[in-house]
C-alpha cells in the first residue's frame, strides 16, 4: 500500500505537466486523470486547490489498487477455518 500511494504522488505531479507544457500531451487523456478531477473539484466545490486535490486523489486511487493488489497476492484468510488442533475421530 505504501509503495501505491509513493507512486499515486508522482502520477499526480506527472498529471500537470501536460497542463503547463507541450510535453506527453498525446498521453494526457490517461496520464492527466487525476489533473483534470481535480479541476472539476475545484471548480464544483469553488473552495481549495486543484493542483492539492489532484494528489490526493491519484494518491487515494493507487493506495486502494496498491491493497487489492496485495491482498490478491496474499491470498484471503478467513478466521475461524484454522488447522484444528486435535485430530477428528473416525465414524
């Protein structure tokens, strides 16, 4: 989770570049996601920060894919259908 969060910050300092300049602007329908969220944020909520919202939105999205992505690696644990710990008896 932690490393989906690192990469969800730099996705969302990635996302204004092709905002302020000419660079990755064939890319800026997908690597300007969190960019433009958040300048529909800031324009809905006519309070804040679209650059901050922007950051914290990509950070949110990769830390979510970050723990499904660890949890599926994992595997899911159910408590309570442990090894017993003595041996059943035959019928």
């Amino acid at each position: 989770m932690k490393k989906g969060v690192i990469f969800g910050i730099l996705w969302g300092f990635l996302a204004w570049i092709p905002y302020y300049t000419d660079h990755l602007s064939r890319l800026r329908s997908i690597i300007g996601i969190p960019a433009e969220i958040g300048l529909e944020l800031e324009l809905a909520l006519k309070i804040g920060d679209a650059f901050m919202y922007s950051i914290l939105i990509s950070a949110l999205f990769c830390g979510i894919i970050g723990a499904v992505i660890k949890t599926m690696k994992e595997g899911f644990k159910i408590i309570g259908f442990g090894k017993r710990k003595t041996p059943r008896r035959g019928l």
